[in-house]
C-alpha cells in the first residue's frame, strides 16, 4: 500500500472521494472529449461534452509510471476515471473508448474501481499535445500493480481519446 501511496497522489482535494464534484456546466473552450451512452447527466443533446477547462476543475490524481510508448517513467496528471464516470453520472458497467485515429478499446467499470486509472491532461507538468499522446490519455498505474504488465491493459491504455461512450 505505501508504494501506492507513493506513486498515485492527489493533486488537488476539492471534491476527492464521494464528495461534490463541480456542476457540469457547458463548454467554453474547444472540446476534447464527448461522452455518451448510459449516462445520467448531460449538457448537449444526450451527451456531455468537456472542455480542457472542464476536466482541470475535477480533482486531479497523479500517477508515476512507466509504459510501453515512452522511455522511463512520468508523471501523468489527471482527473481519476471514476471521478468523471461519477460527475457524468454512468450508469453503464463497460466503456468504449475511441481516439482521434478511431482505435477502440473497451474498458470495464472494474479497472477503474479497482485501480486509480486517470484521464490525464499533462505528463511531467506539461499539457499533452496530440504528439504527446493528448489532449486525454488514459493512464493505469503500471509501477505499482505488475499485474497490469500485459497486453489487455496496454490496449485499454488509449491515448488522443476524444469519445467515450458509456454501454
């Protein structure tokens, strides 16, 4: 547990845990990520659709971690996937998850009840760009769970996400 501890921090306490999250609001800046499918909560039509501005108003988690796509570990920044699953309101048990390339992967409620899996916005406290695997990456904390050091949660590891729809 303290090496958990160590690698996944909270970066901001607002709202963390079962507590309040911020209204959903509308966007006002481009839109990086739309969400849809079995949810209780929408801002446009029957799907929410975020902001940058948006997902940095959600507390933020820290997860330090290396991957297959970079070298040596990061430090990835972001609000955690069931902290946005929560203020969307999901009521679905799978996501389907797709990039701005159109690559699909499909990930289970269970990993992020079980892990602290992030939507992260920054890596070493930069904002990612689409080169940089942003504007949204889907972060598991691989360091600290081996378990996850396979090719089932490298595919759901999905970078440059614009969609998710929740089934």
């Amino acid at each position: 547990m303290g090496l958990l501890l160590a690698s996944v921090l909270p970066f901001s306490s607002a709202g963390a845990g079962t507590g309040s999250l911020p209204a959903l609001g509308k966007p006002t800046g481009k839109v990086i990520l739309t969400i849809s499918g079995n949810l209780a909560k929408t801002n446009l039509g029957k799907a929410v659709v975020i902001d940058f501005a948006m997902l940095d108003s959600l507390p933020q988690s820290t997860v330090i971690t290396k991957n297959p796509w970079t070298k040596g570990p990061h430090t990835y920044n972001g609000p955690l996937l069931s902290t946005v699953m929560r203020w969307v309101g999901c009521k679905g048990t799978n996501l389907v998850v797709t990039a701005l390339n159109d690559y699909v992967g499909k990930i289970p409620s269970t990993d992020f009840k079980e892990w602290p899996v992030i939507l992260a916005t920054r890596m070493d406290g930069h904002v990612m760009s689409i080169r940089e695997k942003g504007p949204v990456f889907v972060v598991y904390p691989f360091d600290d769970h081996p378990q996850l050091l396979n090719e089932v949660y490298y595919c759901r590891s999905i970078w440059q996400v614009k969609s998710i729809q929740i089934q």
